[in-house]
C-alpha cells in the first residue's frame, strides 16, 4: 500500500508540474511576486517553517474530524460544545506524535517513501490516540464516537498529511526551478537503484520526464515512480520518439556481455552513457546518483569475470612478507594494492623509478596501516635482491619489473635483454640462495614465437623460470617457481589505450598499425588477482612445490580488433569518426603499419598442446617443457658476455636459436 501511495502522489505531482509549467501563467507579474515570496520563506529560520508545518496540521486535523463526522451523519456537522473539546483535543494529540516520528524533521524538497511511511505510522497513533480519548470520556456525558469516524479520520488526516507534503514540494520546486525546456531521460532498468535515481533526478527537476526500459516481460507497462517501463527492444523506437539525449545503465545484475550489448546500442544511437557501479562497489546505497560514472572501455568489451577464491588470495600473501618488483609500474602497483589488502604482514617495494616508486608508497600509505619497505634499485643488482629478501625475511616475489614497450627495446635490445632476462636470473637466484618460498615471473603473450626482442627477453625469463623450478625440484623442495603469462592489461602504460585516449584528447588523428590488428585484453585489477591465484596453485607453505615450473596461462577471452576498439572509443568520448562515410566528423584514424617488432595476432600458447584446466575457470597450464638439450649455465655465460660487448648480431643469432625470434621483416607471423 505504501508503494502504491509513493507512486500516486509521484505521478499526479509529475502531472500537476508538467501542466502547470506549460501554461504561460508562470510568466506573469502575480507569479514573479509568488517567487518573492517562496524565497523569502527559504530565507526564513527553520523554526518557523516548523511552525507553518505544525499550523497547517492543525487545520488538517479539525478539518478531517469534521468531514468525518459529516460523512458518518450525512450531513453537515455542527459540533455541540462537548464534541467541541473532542476537536480541540485532535490537534493537542497530533502534534507531539508527528514530531516524535519526524515530521518536522524531514525536508520537504526531497520528501518521498520514507516520510510517507513516517506519516502512515503517525497518523495512525493519533487515531488510536484519538479515539482511546473520546472512549474514556465517555463516562462524563460526552456522546461517543462512532468507530466509523475514527477509520474515517485515520484516512482522511493521512491523505491530507501527505497531500500537503507533497504540494509543499511541488510549490517549493516550481518557485525557484527556471522555466526550462521539457526533457526526457532514459534509465535501463526497474530495479531498486533505477527507482532510487529517478526519484533524485525528478525531485529538482519538474520538468524532467524519465523513461525506464527492462528486460524482464513483467514489468512492461507498468509505472515505477509515476514513470512508464517499456521493453528493450523499444529502445531504438524511444530514443528517436523522445530525443533521448543522456541515458544511465543500471543492470548491476545483468552479464558484461549485455551490458556491453545495450551499452554500444546507445552508443549508435548517439545517447551519452552513464553506468552504474557492480553492486559490491557500493558500500551502503545511499548517494546512489553520485556513484553514477562515464562509461569506460572496460564496460565494452563485454569481458565476464569470476570472484577471486580468497583461500587462494591469502595463501602466499595474508601474514606474509611479499616482496613486488616493478612495484611502480601497471602490474607492480596493483599486485602492492592487491597484497596490502590481503593483510600481508611487510611489503617490500623494489622499483628502479624514483617518481614511480614514491607515488605508490604515498597511494599505499593511504589505503593500508601495515609495514611498508620501499627500495630503490635494479632487479639487475643481485646483491641487492639478496641482501633485502634476507634482512626482512621475504616469503613471497612477484616479478614484475620489465621493459615491455615493443619498439623502445627493439631499438635499445641489450637494456631490454638486461633488465629482462638478466634481471629474471638475479632474482631467481636471490631466490634460490634465500628462505623465498615462491616466486611467480609475471610475462606475457609477446613471449610466445617472439618477433621482438621485447617478447624474446621475456622468453627467456620463461625459461630461467623453469630452470631454477627443475633444481628447487631436486635440491630445496620447499621452493617454488612458476610464470604467468597473459596479453594487455586495460589502461596500462605500454597498453595502446592510453594512447587512443591522448590523441582522441588532442583532437586526432588515431593511429591503428594494421585494419586486421588485434589484441587480447583484461583489467589490471583482474590479471593481478588471477596471477595472486596462480601462484597459490603453484604451491605454498601449506602445499609446497606441487606445481614447480609451471606456466600458468590467463583466459582472456576474444580476441579484440584494434580498429573496433579504436571505433568504440571515439564513440565513447561521444565523438564521431571522420571518413568516407562522414567527412565531417571529429576523430580520424589512421592506419600506419606494423611497427618493427610488433605482430598482427597475439597468441598465448607455443606447445600444439592444448593446456590443462585448473579448478579456476579463467586460470590453465600450458604444456610446454624447456626446449631439450639447452644449456642454461652455458645461455646465461653467453648473455652476460653478448650484452656487456654490445655485439647486436651475436644477440640477435642467441635470440633467434634460443627463443625462435624472427626477423624484424616477418614481424607480421600470427
């Protein structure tokens, strides 16, 4: 019943509001001397708008006890002087009651459900009250009420209590909103959060006309809130009926997958999108309009994901010392956001960037009140490494730090073999030599049949991995080291979002190498809690060694087209593409060729094996041993003498033997 009155009483002050403000009335001298007079009751203490509050209630009180009266008898009453004290004593009894459930307390531009449920309980106290009293007087000759003038007062006092809230709001909002042209606003969904912005869309806005479509067949042509439900199929229909304009997403309940699907529908139809945040993401329900965001890449590729399993979240991390190099890059950062969060004991920062290093320890700082080590240094500089894991008893390393933008190391080869590989083998052998329990390397797809030296760098890291897993298999069982392997993280620094992004920013034009080009992609926050997990598969204390060497393989879904996701982003800044089609556009692309080094396709797999599933639906094995008959002591003597001579063609020649690297002219191999 409560609902019922809610949207009535929001539906007829829509209408009264919408009729009103159409009329030319509203421009007339009297109503210029109304708005005076609405902005000088503003201006007034709140201790007489109580006092207005409180008359009016009074008056609603003897009213609604003499037409109750009048409808019992069917006629018009004229109360005798001792019914008289039974009128007077209607407005005595109200007052305390309705200022005990907050009548008075609430503000009457945003009054809704929950002053209506305060005015159902509060009026029904004053009847019984009422009525208690006209039984007990009784006794001294006072003629007795007729139960059917107390139903009848409980209902009309209710209807004209929350009558008057509610033509004190539409009086209040129609004096001080500017005449405005009449809008329409478009909310995918009829759930609670779409009800709940509606209703905040509407209190300050009279003229705003909101129209939800859901999916769900039960609620098509229904009102929510006084606001028509239409299907989704009708959105196209609606958008183009209404001169839709702005339209806010909330299917918290729905799949990425349609999500994304509704949100590029709008998009076509040139609507700017706002979504609503995952339901986890909203600590409490209130100031829902607030948490409304833009719409982010992310939202369209439509990418679904699995609540991480905390048993394996915590396992190598909650207790732990955990220590992250290239703890200030994309990955590095949010593995530290990841571990801090996870209740790790001591977090040791090893970043070779000054800048990087001290804004995460200042992010950190902020987020978590545990213990964190930052270092200053190189993965290069194995005494270091060895020195810090010792000194504050390092459990756990997660490897990230890596130069991973393509043609920066393809012009500067042995910088990138150094920190990459070299790199790889200081910290496996800190490892190795120390108490470190497990150590994940965090790689990458360009690692699979490189065509960079980037990507070949990081094959041999692989490898190394998997070299130190096979002795801490024979000689400390109790190690463990594994790799992670996956394609782009969303908003990364070598990623080519950033990129699309500034030069969308800058006006165009955007640079797409190749029209067929794709790439694979996930959030960092998702690729860090899957390599978390990875490495708790690997092994732990509690299970140490299970999985030693393995290359743990990411699900990363489709694979996306580069020019799309091009597309989509221009479309997303609610910009228009220049070409052929529309020469007057805002945004053009521009195709410029593979650059050295870079591949049309990424895959993630070397072996024609196909890899073992694990527990985790978005987590696998690849089966894909070291090659046979290669000598690690004698490719790690080869690397540190290549690169400290600088001999580029003895590099190139190990890369190609070692790691299959193809020459820079068949960069473009899928």
């Amino acid at each position: 019943m409560l609902l019922l009155i809610t949207d009535y009483w929001t539906y007829v002050h829509g209408k009264i509001a919408t009729y009103l403000s159409d009329h030319t009335f509203r421009d007339c001298e009297s109503v210029a001397m109304f708005r005076n007079l609405i902005a000088w009751v503003l201006a007034r203490d709140r201790r007489l708008k109580q006092l207005v509050l409180m008359v009016t209630d009074t008056v609603i009180v003897l009213v609604a006890i003499w037409i109750a009266y009048s409808i019992r008898l069917n006629r018009f009453h004229v109360p005798n002087s001792a019914q008289m004290l039974l009128f007077i004593s209607g407005p005595a009894i109200a007052l305390p009651i309705f200022y005990s459930f907050g009548l008075y307390r609430s503000l009457i531009r945003y009054v809704g459900e929950a002053a209506i449920w305060a005015a159902f309980k509060a009026v029904g106290l004053t009847a019984l009250m009422w009525g208690l009293l006209a039984f007990m007087t009784r006794s001294y000759g006072v003629e007795g009420v007729p139960r059917s003038v107390l139903v009848l007062f409980w209902l009309i006092t209710l209807i004209l209590v929350i009558s008057s809230r509610f033509l004190a709001r539409w009086i209040l909002l129609l004096g001080t909103n500017k005449q405005v042209a009449r809008r329409h606003f478009l909310i995918v969904g009829a759930g609670e959060a779409a009800r709940q912005i509606s209703a905040s869309l509407q209190s300050d806005a009279p003229r705003l006309s909101v129209i939800h479509v859901a999916d769900d067949p039960n609620l098509h042509g229904r009102l929510m809130g006084g606001n028509p439900v239409y299907p989704s199929s009708d959105l196209p229909d609606l958008v183009r009926r209404y001169d839709i304009r702005e339209a806010i997403v909330t299917l918290r309940s729905a799949s990425n997958v349609r999500r994304a699907e509704v949100i590029e529908t709008l998009r076509k139809l040139e609507v700017k999108v706002r979504i609503l945040p995952a339901f986890a993401d909203i600590a409490t329900g209130k100031h829902i309009v607030s948490m409304v965001r833009e719409v982010e890449i992310g939202d369209l590729l439509g990418r679904e994901t699995v609540a991480p399993d905390m048993k394996l979240m915590e396992a190598n991390t909650k207790g732990k010392v955990v220590m992250i190099t290239g703890a200030g890059g994309s990955i590095g950062s949010e593995l530290c956001r990841q571990a801090a969060s996870l209740g790790t004991a001591k977090l040791i920062l090893l970043e070779n960037s000054e800048v990087a290093l001290y804004q995460i320890l200042r992010e950190l700082k902020r987020q978590a009140n545990i213990e964190f080590v930052p270092v200053l240094g190189s993965v290069v500089d194995q005494a270091l490494v060895c020195n810090v894991i010792r000194e504050h008893g390092v459990n756990t390393v997660f490897h990230a730090a890596a130069y991973k933008h393509v043609p920066l190391v393809e012009e500067n080869p042995f910088q990138g073999v150094i920190n990459n590989a070299l790199g790889t083998l200081a910290v496996a052998n800190a490892a190795y030599e120390t108490d470190v329990e497990l150590l994940v390397l965090i790689s990458t797809d360009k690692a699979v049949w490189p065509s960079s030296v980037m990507g070949a760098s990081k094959r041999l890291a692989e490898l190394i991995i998997q070299d130190f897993a096979l002795k801490a298999k024979h000689k400390k069982p109790n190690k463990t080291f594994c790799a992670v392997r996956f394609g782009n993280v969303i908003g990364s620094s070598g990623s080519v979002i950033p990129l699309f992004r500034e030069q969308i920013r800058s006006g165009g034009p955007v640079t797409v190498t190749h029209p067929e080009a794709t790439r694979y992609f996930m959030s960092i926050s998702e690729a860090s809690e899957l390599v978390i997990q990875a490495g708790s598969m690997a092994g732990s204390s509690d299970k140490p060694a299970t999985e030693n060497g393995n290359i743990y393989l990411l699900d990363m879904g489709e694979p996306v087209l580069i020019k799309d996701l091009a597309l989509k982003m221009i479309r997303l800044s609610n910009l228009t593409v220049n070409d052929e089609a529309n020469p007057h556009g805002d945004i053009a692309i521009k195709i410029i060729g593979l650059r050295p080094g870079e591949k049309l396709h990424e895959v993630l797999l070397i072996s024609v094996k196909p890899p073992h599933h694990t527990a985790h639906p978005k987590i696998s094995v690849a089966v894909e041993p070291p090659p046979e008959g290669l000598d690690f002591d004698a490719l790690y003597r080869d690397l540190k003498e290549i690169s400290a001579a600088h001999d580029r063609e003895k590099l190139m020649e190990l890369l190609h033997r070692v790691t299959g690297l193809t020459a820079p002219e068949s960069s473009t191999r899928t």
